[in-house]
C-alpha cells in the first residue's frame, strides 16, 4: 500500500480520536458552573480541559498528515453531524451526576487501557499523544472510581441513580470493543489498537468496581452502534450547533 494511502488511514484514525476526546470533553464541561459542589465543579472542567486538549493534539497530527489541507479547527468546527465518527456513548447527555461519574467509570477503566496500548504503536506520533494522556486519565480514573463507590455504598437514592444510569449506557458498550475495516487495517500495521482483546480485561475491572459499590453489573440484553460510520444519536447535533456556534456565525474567527 502506498504511503500516502497509510497517511490517510491514519488520518482518519486520528480525527475519530480526535471525535471522541472532543465530544466527550464537551459534554464533561457542561458541568462547569452546575457541579455539586465547588470542588467538584473545578475538577470536572480541569476534566474537560484533559479531553479537549487531546482532541486538538490528535486533530493536530491529522492536520499535519492532510499536508496543510486542514487544521484543527477545520475538524471541530467546519464538518457537519454525519462526518464525525466519535463512539456514541460520548454525545449522550450528562445526565444527573451519577449519570455522568458511570459514564466516565466505563470510559476511565477503557482509556486506560487503550491508551496504554496505543503508546505502543508503531506511529510515534500517537504513541506521543497516548503516552501524555495516559497520566491524565490515571487521574480522571482514581475520581471516578471514587465517585462510584461513594454513590453505590451511600444513600439509598444515590444508590438508586446510579444503577439506573448503568442500566441506561449499558447498551452502548460494545460499540467500543468493535473494529471497523478501517481500524482492522491499521492494526495489522501495528498502528492502531485492536479493542477486542481490551475487553475482557475491561470486565473484569468493572466487575470489580462495580461489586464494591454493591451496584449489579447489567446484562447485555440491547446494543446501539453507528458512531464510527456517521450515524449518531439527536444529541450530537444539538451538541455541535452549540460547540460550532462561533465559527459558523464568524467564519474564519480567531481569537
């Protein structure tokens, strides 16, 4: 395959990282100002700040890879709903706060493993990215870990909430360990992470959280996919409609 035919591939595998970091960090600084307490409230933007940061870094290097076609700010702010590719239990709403903390338990105990794999790849450039945000998330995971087990173990109403947010999200989970054609092709290149085998692991660490917050591990019982191929919840547009506001009223705004 032609090397420019491999900077494409790893150019889109950088933009729907890119997706996932960005929308996920959004919908987290949506609680910038609404946190429970102020504590809370400036760890969950520090949070947010974490994603949105890694989002410019893997829009960064696909910027460079598109030879000064694109920059960062094309791809998070001048393409429409359809072309982002991000995972959909990132756009889902935030929920109440123990919606959001079993959100970011499933998406801490991942990251972290994928992270960790992708600082082996052999693009040293994602290997770059993954190695600098697998500190962060080392961080976000001890918070959400806490969280859970003071919700699950705590009132009978926090304990209520949140099983019932794991029962909600549940069903967006195995998109994560799926891989498409596009990533298939770059893990047998050793450029991409091959999700499938993180998910075991993924269990029986969740397993593990979860039966000490006394919170019953869900059945996979239904699944809700298409993120990766452009086909998205209704949240994501109203999502983007406030993300882009900016620069599609101003286009070619610069602070």
């Amino acid at each position: 395959m032609p090397d420019n035919a491999d900077n494409n591939l790893t150019l889109q595998y950088a933009v729907r990282l890119g997706d996932d970091a960005l929308i996920l960090g959004h919908r987290i600084s949506e609680w910038c100002r609404n946190g429970p307490f102020l504590e809370e409230d400036i760890a969950l933007s520090n949070s947010a700040l974490d994603y949105i940061g890694r989002a410019r870094m893997f829009y960064g290097y696909a910027a460079e890879l598109s030879g000064g076609k694109k920059t960062e700010d094309d791809f998070a702010y001048l393409r429409d709903c359809r072309e982002y590719q991000n995972l959909l239990i990132s756009e889902l709403p935030k929920g109440d706060f123990a919606w959001t903390m079993a959100r970011q338990l499933i998406m801490d105990v991942y990251y972290l493993n994928f992270l960790s794999a992708l600082s082996e790849s052999v693009d040293p450039n994602l290997a770059a990215i993954a190695a600098k945000a697998v500190k962060e998330t080392k961080y976000h995971l001890r918070r959400s870990t806490d969280w859970v087990l003071r919700l699950g173990d705590g009132t009978e109403e926090s304990h209520a909430r949140l099983q019932k947010a794991f029962d909600e999200i549940w069903g967006y989970i195995p998109e994560i360990f799926e891989l498409d054609e596009l990533e298939q092709q770059l893990v047998d290149k050793g450029v991409a992470v091959n999700t499938p085998e993180l998910q075991a692991r993924w269990q029986e660490e969740i397993r593990g959280i979860l039966t000490e917050a006394t919170i019953e591990m869900p059945e996979v019982s239904w699944t809700v996919r298409g993120g990766r191929s452009g086909y998205h919840t209704e949240h994501l547009g109203h999502l983007l409609s406030e993300l882009q506001y900016m620069q599609r009223t101003y286009p070619g705004l610069q602070w």
